[in-house]
C-alpha cells in the first residue's frame, strides 16, 4: 500500500478520545461542559426520557470511532444478524461531546466515552452514571526516527511532540515522567500539536524526531516514516511505576436507573460484550472487516492496529483497583481531570 494511501486511510480514524486531535485541545472538558448543560435541562424531560427507556426494546449503545469501540463490532454484527441475546441500537460518534448529553438526557443507555471522562460525567450528575467495564488500556507510545530513546530516562533534554494536551496523554506522560524524577515543565520540551497526522508529516520530514503518538497511528507512521521505531510503551512504563492501577483509556459507562430497571439484559451484555472484546483480540483479520463495515477504521489499518491498541474487558473488583487507582493519579496530577473530587465507590458497577 502506497504511504500516501495508509495515511489517507488513518485520518479516517481520528481519536475522539484524544482531545489532542481535530476536536481541539479541549474536547474532553468541552465534552465534560456540554454534559453540565445537558444535566441541567435533564431534569424537567427525566420523566420522558425514563419512559422512553422503558419502552424501548432496544439497548442504546453509542461509541467512539476509534479503539474504544473496536471492541464491539462482533455484538454489533451479531445484533444485525438476529443472534445476540439483547437488542441494540448502535451509534459511532467522532467525539465524546456529541454522546454525552444524549446519555445524560436518557437518549442513550450505555457509551464508550475516555476512562477520565466517566468520573467527570459522574461528578456533573450528581452520580447518575456508573461505569460498566474497562474496554481499552492505554493505546500510546513513544516513538522516532532515530535511534536515541531506550529509556525514560533518555527523554531528558529532547523535545517531544505529542497530540492530547489537557487530556489523558498528557496526564499519562507527565505521570511517567515524575515518577521517573524528570520535570516534565523543566528537564524536556513537551511541543503540542493538533492532529496526530501533523506529527507523521513531521517525522517523514526531518529527522531524529521523537514523539508520543496513539494508535493507529504508530501503525501508520511505521509504514510511511524512514526508520521509525517504537520506543517505549506509555502503558508499560505506568505499569512500571504504579503496580495497583493502570494506564487506562477508554470505559464504557452506563446510566445507573437504566441499570437498575434492566439487571437481567444488563448481565446479559456484559456477557456479550466480554466475548465481542475477546473475538477482536482472538480473531484480528474477521474484527478488522468488520470495523470497517460498521465505519469505524478502515480494515487495512484495523488489522495493523488492533493488536496494539490494548482493548480488553476488565470489570468487577479488578476494575474497581484498576480504575480506582488510575483516578487518583490524575486527581494528584489534576484535580478537574476527574471532575474536581474523586468519585465514590458507587460508580463502579457490581453484577
């Protein structure tokens, strides 16, 4: 495939999650702001919209065009040919601002939304949303054309460029840096662009470029960037320095008065949705197809992508310590990250 051709193929695939992409910097606190607005006039249509959910034959799902949801295809091509156990209705959005008020308001049941945002969703409604699973762990790495990076430690003194200020790739990174002893305002210069495609244009340019890139685009810049190499994984140096959390990106949440009048197709999802997650990571070259059928990456860069982008199902108790433990880090790094305050114990969904 032709590098133009990979490029034009991953830009499909922009990263809601991210707020570092074509959403601007801040999506997540303008998706996190919009939801504020949406609870505020949720309260006079609460009545409509519970009764709307309880009539509906269908679980409303909406994701996110990216590794969030990548997870869900196989539900979602079971749910199309009469196979699942529940009914579903689907909707892929570009950004976590166009699903959250919809959640809020009671159009929606359950979303995939960035792990950040749920403790902020939970915060602005006063917890009416619970979190359901753990879907993505984290999807992004540090990368060059070069040979320079082999350790965290060989940060010091570079600039970096990366997408995601404000988000949860700069909390991560800033994370890992600390804990490592470097100052991230002090011993490196961190360079925030817009796109993840800016910094591949980058890298095809000059050389000895060092960068922290999500997937799928670490996939796109191997195949059109001369010597590039992955060089850390952001994921793995958390997990090196904080073993009682994870690194994680992505979370799909649910209303809780939808969860509490719906136990049994509740269950039955989370059951579903284990084995979609599983067949995406088991079966990569069938999960690529249908990411693309569903619009949500195209197959060629689905196959490349998918077995780095981390997807997994974590729920229960290990979701409650993973998660938990994550909230905290970025409450320590920033408090507004996660709403301001940490959220209760009762965000966390138990069967």
């Amino acid at each position: 495939m032709k590098k133009h051709t990979v490029l034009a193929l991953a830009a499909t695939l922009c990263l809601s999650l991210f707020s570092g992409c074509s959403n601007g910097s801040n999506s997540q606190s303008s998706a996190a702001t919009s939801a504020a607005s949406s609870a505020a006039t949720s309260a006079a249509s609460s009545a409509a919209a519970s009764s709307a959910a309880a009539g509906s034959s269908a679980i409303r799902i909406a994701g996110l065009k990216g590794p969030t949801s990548m997870g869900l295809v196989k539900l979602m091509n079971d749910n199309e040919e009469g196979k699942s156990k529940n009914k579903y209705e689907f909707t892929m959005a570009g950004a976590a601002d166009e699903i959250t008020p919809k959640l809020i308001k009671g159009e929606l049941d359950m979303a995939a939304v960035p792990a950040n945002l749920a403790s902020v969703l939970y915060s602005k409604t006063e917890g009416k949303v619970e979190v359901l699973a753990v879907n993505t762990l984290g999807v992004t790495y540090i990368v060059e054309n070069g040979t320079s990076i082999n350790s965290v430690a060989d940060l010091k003194g570079k600039t970096v460029y990366g997408t995601g200020k404000g988000s949860i790739p700069e909390y991560a990174l800033r994370f890992v840096l600390k804990k490592n002893g470097i100052d991230p305002d002090k011993d490196l210069k961190l360079e925030w662009k817009s796109e993840p495609t800016e910094i591949v244009a980058l890298m095809k340019q000059q050389k000895d470029v060092v960068a922290m890139l999500p997937q799928p685009y670490v996939t796109v810049a191997a195949g059109s960037v001369d010597n590039f190499r992955e060089a850390l994984s952001v994921t793995e140096e958390w997990s090196k320095q904080d073993k009682e959390s994870k690194f994680i990106t992505g979370v799909l949440v649910a209303r809780k008065d939808f969860v509490e009048k719906n136990k049994d197709a509740v269950k039955a999802f989370m059951e579903e949705y284990e084995a979609s997650i599983k067949y995406a990571n088991d079966d990569v070259d069938s999960a690529a197809k249908l990411c693309e059928k569903y619009d949500i990456v195209k197959e060629a860069v689905a196959k490349k992508a998918l077995p780095k982008c981390n997807i997994t199902f974590i729920a229960g108790d290990e979701m409650k310590t993973a998660l938990s433990g994550f909230y905290k880090a970025l409450f320590d790094l920033a408090p507004e990250s996660v709403g301001g305050a940490l959220p209760n114990e009762d965000i966390y969904y138990k069967q």
